[in-house]
C-alpha cells in the first residue's frame, strides 16, 4: 500500500488538469446538444453517438482536402442539422418512437462516416496543419478558443430560447398537447430541437478531431452516457449551490461545468492507476447515482413532511 501511494504523483495530477479542463469544454458543447433532447425534448435521442463520428470525420476530412478548419466546424454544424432532422422525420413524418429512431440513425451514420473518411476506420490530421481551431499541442490556448466558443454558445441558446420559436419549442418538451392546442406546430418544433442538439453534437466531434489529431469511426460511442452524465452532474451541482436561484441560462452554464467535472473524475481514475477499460463501468454507476439524488431527495422530503404530519396529529 505504502509503494502504491508514494507511486502517486500530484505534480503529474496537476499536469493532466489542463487537458481535462479542455476536454470537458468540448463535450460540454455535447453536453448542451444532449441537453436540448434530454431536457427541453423530454427526448432520449441515441442519435449522438453518430453524429459525434461523423463532425469528426467531417472536419478531418476536409482539413486534410485543405479546407481552413474553422470552416470544417461549419460544415460539422450542417452535416449535424442534417443528422438530427432525419431522426425528427422519422420520428415526426413515419410514427417511430423517438428511441429507435434515433437508434436507426445512428446505425446509417456508421456507414455514412465510414463513407466519408473514404472507408478507412480512422483519418488523421496532421499537427504542422496551420489554424487548427484547438489542439492537444497547447492546451492553454484550447482551453481559452474552447471557453470562448462555449461562452457564444451559451449566450446563443439563451437568447434563442427566449424568442417566441425557441420558447414554442421548450414548450412543445413541457407539454406537447397544450401546445398543440394552442397553435403549436409541436411535429416541427420536435425536428427542429432534434438538429440544433445534433448539430451541436457534431460541432463538439469537430473540435474533438482536430484536438486530438485524428478522427475515428467508433469515436462518438457512448457519447450520450457522457452527455447524460454531465447534464446529470451539472444540475445537481447547480441546485446544491444556487437552488431556486438556478435560471435557464445557469442549467446551461452547469451542464457544461458537469462535463468538465465528468473528465476531471476520469483523470483522477486513471491517476490512480485504474483500469481505464473500467472507466465506463465507473461512468455508468456515476450517472446513476446523480439520477437517483433528485428521487431520493424528493423521497426524503415527503418521508419528513409526513412524519411531520403524523407527529401534529398524535399530539
């Protein structure tokens, strides 16, 4: 045990941060994605894992066509809208559950990625390709590119979700019928919150190729356990500290703070020198418990206000 501890380094824990910090910024960007479906939606949408693959093999694509990499991320963005509204259609259009169409997706988008990374598993992108928008080779000047583009994200959704389209759409997610009722056209608002959340999912695979330097077709599996995760932790956190002080673009702001937090917890697994094969068994136990708190809080608080009640009553 002694050798085990003293094998532990917190220099080289304080090393790995930076990396972690710029990681859980662009799957915080997932994150905001999944939150739309999960949240705003009231959707499980498994299309994610695809489109993650196929931002990534976009942008890796074109930058090695020699496309300038900020426009790859554009290019993500649409090739996402695009993903996410034929989830909506199938959905929507031909009456598949949300869940298997999002799962039939997602099966077409492996090949489709496939396809474009010109049937190779993986593309890489070379580190000496200039204007790269981040990369592994500086972090710090990831992490500040990163925290810009999510901070415009935010503010983004913020303001379009208080427009009278994005406020038909939350409610479309808060009570489809009422909406209805009311004019909504709540089949359109259903594609189109499922190609913003897509599209941004996409745009955090882009950012994901071009840190890490490569694009692979299996990169976005299990991306919505991350994302869920994140969303989960993120609100949580939020509540614990702002409470009923906790508005829209807070949720926001948390969810991707959970994604920083998600990968700060997976560095210190593998600082720990865990198996990193284990990691999505951690992952899964993680999202569990965070999903459970808001029940067993609500349970606790209806346990005490009936005893409560029960004890008035007896004296």
């Amino acid at each position: 045990m002694a050798g085990y501890l003293s094998s532990l380094s917190f220099l080289d824990l304080a090393g790995r941060l930076p990396a972690s910090v710029a990681q859980g910024l662009f799957w915080g960007i997932m994150a905001l994605g999944v939150y739309i479906t999960f949240r705003i939606l009231d959707i499980a949408d498994l299309t994610v894992d695809g489109t993650f693959a196929t931002g990534g093999a976009v942008s890796a694509v074109l930058i090695m066509k020699g496309v300038n990499p900020w426009l790859t991320v554009l290019v993500a963005l649409v090739a996402g809208l695009l993903a996410g509204a034929v989830t909506g259609w199938l959905h929507t259009l031909f009456g598949i559950p949300a869940i298997l169409a999002g799962i039939l997706t997602q099966y077409a988008l492996y090949s489709i990625n496939l396809a474009i990374m010109d049937f190779k598993a993986n593309t890489a992108i070379s580190s000496a390709t200039p204007g790269l928008v981040i990369s592994g080779l500086n972090v710090n000047e990831s992490i500040l590119v990163c925290g810009l583009i999510v901070i415009a994200l935010v503010a983004l959704m913020y303001w379009f979700f208080g427009t009278e389209l994005g406020s038909s759409l939350r409610a479309t997610g808060c009570n489809p019928e009422m909406s209805k009722a009311q004019g909504i056209n709540i089949n359109r608002m259903k594609v189109l919150g499922l190609a913003i959340s897509n599209g941004l999912v996409a745009v955090a695979g882009a950012l994901s190729s071009q840190y890490s330097g490569f694009a692979d077709v299996n990169a976005g599996r299990g991306s919505i356990v991350i994302g869920l995760a994140a969303v989960i932790i993120g609100e949580v956190l939020g509540e614990a500290i702002l409470g009923k002080k906790l508005n829209f673009v807070g949720h926001l702001a948390f969810v991707v703070i959970g994604a920083i937090i998600y990968y700060i917890v997976y560095t210190l697994v593998l600082w720990l020198k865990m198996n990193p094969n284990m990691m999505k068994l951690f992952t899964a136990i993680i999202v569990a418990l965070f999903l459970a708190v808001p029940y067993l809080r609500s349970r606790a608080k209806n346990s005490f206000a009936k005893a409560g009640k029960n004890a008035r009553k007896g004296a």
